[in-house]
C-alpha cells in the first residue's frame, strides 16, 4: 500500500524537542496528524534506531523513547535494503 508521508529522524526529533521553536510546531502537527492516520504515513528501521539515540543522548530516558517508538510502530515500517536504496535513487531522479 502507498504512503502519503515518510518521516526522517529530524521531523520526530522537533516534535519533541521543546527549545525547537517554530520547528517543533510544524514537526507535532505532522507526527499528530500521522498519528491519527496511520496507514497513510511510512518510517524506517533506521529512523527508528537513529530517533532512539539522539532523543536518548539529549537526556531523555530510554523508557519514554520506548515508548514513542511503539507509537511510531504503528505507521507502516520499512526495513533498509539495497533495492529500497536504488528505488529511492529512481524516485529521486524522476523528481529532480
């Protein structure tokens, strides 16, 4: 099934980043509005990985990063694969 939208690691890391500003407002109205729609939005195993490190190093506890890690897992997770890399590289091209 297609996505509307795929969130890289910044958008989820604004969403919860207070001293972000304007950025964090943008960022939580996505992830809220991904949130309420789940089948329309996509993230990787590596956005999640790269989410937990950062929110985790900013000195956030590993139990609340869990557990917005179980709420991102409701969106349509997308392993990393040489052929998702080169699909991105075409869809890419076709957009340039």
């Amino acid at each position: 099934m297609p996505v509307e939208r795929f969130f890289d690691t910044n958008i989820l890391l604004y969403a919860y980043d207070s001293d972000a500003g304007e950025k964090r407002a943008v960022a939580s109205r996505l992830v809220a509005s991904a949130l309420r729609e789940p089948t329309r939005t996509a993230i990787s195993v590596q956005v999640l990985q790269e989410f937990f490190v950062n929110f985790t190093r900013s000195g956030q506890s590993d139990a609340i990063a869990a557990t917005l890690i179980d709420d991102f897992s409701a969106w349509k997770i997308v392993a990393n694969t040489h052929e998702l890399f080169l699909e991105g590289l075409q869809a890419k091209a076709r957009w340039q």
